[in-house]
C-alpha cells in the first residue's frame, strides 16, 4: 500500500481551551433515575471542562457540556449525597489519561424536595437492584405489588430468579437494625451508600376513586389508585412530611398512558439504559478529516516493521481515540490510508496499517472482504491478541460469515483454538413452536439456520473440484470442530483455548452477556454479533440491550475491538428491503 503524503505545512494553532480537554470523561460509573430529565439539565454556576466525542463525521470535533448549577437542598431530612446522575451520556474509560486533565465540577443535590417513586411490579422483576437505583428520592410499593411478586417467584426463569432475589433484598432492608417499617426503611443500611432515601410500604387502606371503566379488581388499577391517593395525600406539607410530588414508573407503557389520562404523574424505568441514544454507540472506526495530514503537529514519525507501517502522530485528533479503533483517510486524488490506533500515551497515538483481506491472496478460508468495515472487522477476527469482538450491522453485513470462515482458519489451519462452540439467544420472532425432541444439540438445530447456511457456502468454497465425497469429508470435518450449546447451560463452565460465537446477541440483557462473557478462560476469544434494529426481546431496547452494554463497556481495552458493519452484501433485494421496509 502507498505511504500517505508527508505534511506539507505546520498545524494550525489550537485554543488554550482545547489543549486543555480530558482524553477521556470520568472514569466513575454515574447513576441514572427515573426522574424528569429538567432537573439534570437546568441552570450554570460552575465551569465544565471541554468533552470530546468520537463522530462518524469526517472531522473530529468536540463539544462543550453544558455547566449544571448546584441543586438545592430537599426540605427533607438530611440524607447521604447521591452520586453524580447524568443519563444518555457516553461514559468512557481510557486506557492512558492525559494526565493534566481539569478537575471536574462537583454535582450538588437535585433542586426542590425528593420525590416518591411507586414502582411497578415489573419493574422489580426486570432488575432487583433498580431500590437502590433512585438517588436521595423515596420509593413506595403498593401491597399489590407485594402481592403480586410472591406469585412470580417460583421456576428457573429469569424472572423468578429476580423475584427471588427482590424479596431476598426486602427482607435485609426490613431486618436492619433500627428499620421501622411504619417510617420508612433506610436504602442505605445494606451497603448501598448510593441511595440516599426511604423505602415505605402499604401499611393502611388508602381512598380513591377510579373511573367505573377501570376494573377494581385488576392489579394494574389498585397501583393506579394508590398513586391517585399518594398524589393527594402528598399534595400539602403536614407536621411529619414535607410535600413531595408522586410519580409512578412502570416499564409497561399501556400502564404509563392509562396514568397519563387519568392525569397522574408516570415515567418509564431509565436505569437500564446503557445510552438514551443509540446514535451515541460507538461506531469502532473514525474518518480523519480531508486535511488531516497538514494540520499535524510539527512532525509525523513513521517506521516500517514487517509488512505494516507505523504512525505516530499528535494534535488534536488524539483526544477522540481509543485503542483498537479503526482510521481510515480517504480524499480524492491522494493514496488512502487504513489503519488501527494500537497505543495512546499523552498527547501522541501510534496507528498500524491494515492487512487487506479484500485481496484473493489474504482470503480467509475462500471469504475475502468486500467493503471497508468487512476488513476492519476481519482483521480484529485473525489477531490472536483481541479477546474480545463485538459486531453489529443490518441483515446481510457479513457477521456470521466473517466470524465462521476466521475461526475454521484458526481452528483447523492455525490449531490457534481447539473448537469452535456456537450459542445464541432462543427467542422466537413469532409464535413458539412448542418443546423439541433430542439431544441438547439437536434442541438448538432449528435456532443454527444460520450456522447451516453459511457452513453451505464454506464447504463449497473450499472442496473446489473434490468431488461429491470430498465434499462429504470436509463436511464432516468441519462438523466435528463445531459444537453448539444452549446459552441455558452456560453457568459454571469454563472454556479454554476455545473459539465462541454468541449469535443474535442484541436479545441478551446485560446480566445474561455478563454471564456468558465471563466463562471464558485462558486462550479463549469471544465474538458477539446482532443486528440492534431486530431486538425479539420484551422490556429490551436498543439502549438497554446486553450488545449496547458490552460495546459501550469494552471500547479502549487493549484486547477488545468494535465494529459496526455499514453495508450490506447479501443481495440487492436484503439491502433495499433494509432500507424501505
């Protein structure tokens, strides 16, 4: 590949204040609420240091977060201060920190009283930590919903585990030593130091009126009146508690329109939201700007070593990297540039060139790529350093193709891994088809279509002209290096030296991605792919999905990479479908 052209004049000059910008946001982890976003979002005081994003936009810019005034201090009693709470934010973690970054603001209490949160049953049963999720503001649970929690807790799904495991965290608030039910349980007595209010149960009847339309005897309705007669008990201050707004939050959205018309206060569960976007998510790959290399810094370093070539290169386009991101330089009439960040220290980053498996002479088990995000993806699949893949893209991208022909090179070729093991996510787009006949593997047949159809293209490829029985071995040999295993059974194992594939992963929750994440042991890399658009799972959403959560949480670790795959090459047909329908 030709050398990109030498800088040809100094870069321009820089304001003090983007010398000044962080490599990276805070390190520390920030909570989220259910609360109205107006008090997150309010007022300047202090001074904000300058963030910097990565964009897919061809120029690295930044952008100034708006300065947040301090909140003011809640008529209540005094509770621990929460910790700082911003949602939709990108949190990142670097590798190597500028070290003369500006100490950030402290974050102050929110403005006015703490509010009274009543959950939802389903909210407990989506994530039994979310008591503890709330900041200085309190929660109350209907007796319903108490009621309704004892009637989930029984099976091995994944909801009863969390009922199981909500009521197990009542009965530690309730059994604290000096708790008081009748004034309310202290959310910070086992530990979790981030909650700064009271947990408040039904211990008497409550008045409302409901419309006769609303059936007294569904759950729903019953929590929907205790909200109408919270909101008017709490309307005025009293001698024993202040004045507090009520706000009911329910991940059921039927539930959230019904509070609405009845002019209740209601709002979904935010906490599980790893981004408020899914713009936010990171691409993996950044375009460096048509002047890119003439607004550099004094000098650009290059070296040769083997068949890469190495940059090192400062200014002002080294605050947007990560480690394991992709650049790629491309202006008309100059030779273009592909290349991968692989160190970030101070205000200098080192880029790699790329191996271009678009060539027929680097094809991984006949499969070359076909467009520029294939090779970036190709090239984390073949490095035995990278631990860690996730892939993401429409239909027809290329993921499951990519990541089969890479591990039967490093499995059968390469004897890198012993085994490829196969898994995803069972949950049906439509109607279940009901319990399947067999072995575990036969169990999972009809979720591998995928496997089988892209096994199909690989065993053609590359038999060549051997013959119905040369196709018949390979067939069988490729076969006997595949396993495929239900994600069910994943618990306690451990796989060494082993090549992972977690397909449709975009229907896993954090939790389950965590699960599957940590069985790997030494030599073992993991690939996770999923289309975000096609998520089959309820309550889950493009922000709150376990790919989201993996993605956003592995970017800048030296051995993990991220790519989002732009283009299709299925068909003409899969590709416009994507597009119009």
């Amino acid at each position: 590949m030709p050398l990109p052209p030498a800088p040809t004049k100094r870069a321009a000059l820089l304001s003090p204040d983007a010398h000044d910008a962080p490599a990276r946001s805070s390190h520390g982890r920030s909570g989220r609420r259910s609360s109205d976003r107006s008090t997150e979002d309010t007022g300047s005081n202090g001074t904000r240091p300058l963030e910097l994003f990565d964009r897919h936009a061809a120029e690295a810019g930044g952008a100034v977060e708006a300065p947040v005034a301090p909140r003011a201090k809640a008529p209540a009693p005094a509770v621990p201060e929460a910790p700082p709470s911003r949602r939709g934010e990108t949190r990142v973690s670097a590798p190597v920190a500028a070290p003369q970054n500006p100490p950030r603001a402290k974050r102050g209490k929110s403005n006015g009283p703490a509010k009274l949160f009543v959950l939802d049953t389903n909210v407990l049963l989506h994530d039994p930590m979310c008591l503890f999720r709330f900041e200085e503001h309190d929660i109350f649970l209907p007796m319903i919903v108490l009621e309704e929690l004892d009637g989930h807790k029984k099976g091995t799904t994944e909801v009863a585990r969390n009922g199981r495991q909500t009521s197990r965290t009542l009965d530690a608030l309730a059994a604290a030593q000096g708790a008081d039910i009748g004034k309310g349980l202290k959310l910070d007595t086992t530990g979790h130091r981030e909650a700064g209010g009271k947990l408040f149960f039904q211990t008497a009847p409550l008045d409302y009126t409901l419309p006769t339309s609303l059936p007294q005897g569904k759950a729903d309705n019953q929590i929907l009146g205790v909200v109408q007669a919270l909101r008017d008990l709490y309307a005025k201050d009293a001698p024993d508690r202040p004045k507090q707004e009520v706000v009911l939050v329910s991940k059921d959205i039927n539930m959230r329109v019904k509070a609405r018309a009845l002019g209740l206060a209601a709002d979904d569960y935010q906490n599980d939201k790893t981004l408020e976007d899914g713009d936010l998510l990171y691409s993996g790959s950044l375009a460096l700007p048509a002047d890119f290399w003439t607004r550099q810094s004094k000098t650009v370093e290059s070296w040769q070593s083997g068949s890469s070539t190495f940059y090192r290169i400062s200014g002002p386009i080294v605050p947007n990297l990560y480690i394991n991101q992709f650049v790629y330089f491309e202006a008309p009439g100059e030779p273009s540039m592909y290349a991968r960040v692989t160190e970030i220290r101070d205000k200098t980053a080192v880029l790699k060139t790329l191996k271009d498996y678009g060539s027929l002479k680097n094809a991984v088990w006949g499969v070359s790529t076909r467009n520029r995000e294939q090779n970036f993806a190709m090239n984390l699949l073949m490095d035995p350093d990278v631990d860690f893949v996730t892939l993401t893209g429409t239909a027809g991208t290329g993921k499951t193709l990519m990541a089969l022909a890479s591990g039967l090179t490093q499995v059968l070729d390469d004897r890198r891994y012993t085994e490829i093991i196969m898994t995803r996510a069972t949950v049906s787009v439509g109607e279940d088809i009901g319990f399947l006949p067999g072995t575990e593997e036969e169990k999972m047949g009809p979720w591998m279509g995928a496997l089988d159809d892209n096994l199909e293209f690989l065993a053609k490829g590359d038999s060549g002209g051997a013959g119905e029985w040369g196709r018949a071995a390979t067939n069988e040999l490729i076969r006997s290096k595949i396993k495929i295993k239900s994600m069910n059974f994943m618990r306690g194992r451990t796989f060494l030296n082993k090549y992972v594939i977690i397909d449709e992963a975009q229907n896993l929750t954090p939790k389950q991605m965590k699960t599957l994440v940590t069985r790997a042991g030494p030599g073992t890399k993991i690939i996770c792919m999923g289309n975000l658009a096609q998520i089959d799972t309820p309550y889950l959403t493009e922000g709150s999905s376990g790919l989201t959560f993996a993605v956003d949480k592995f970017k800048g670790w030296p051995h993990s990479g991220h790519i989002t795959l732009a283009r299709g090459e299925r068909s003409r047909l899969a590709d416009f479908a994507s597009e119009v329908l």
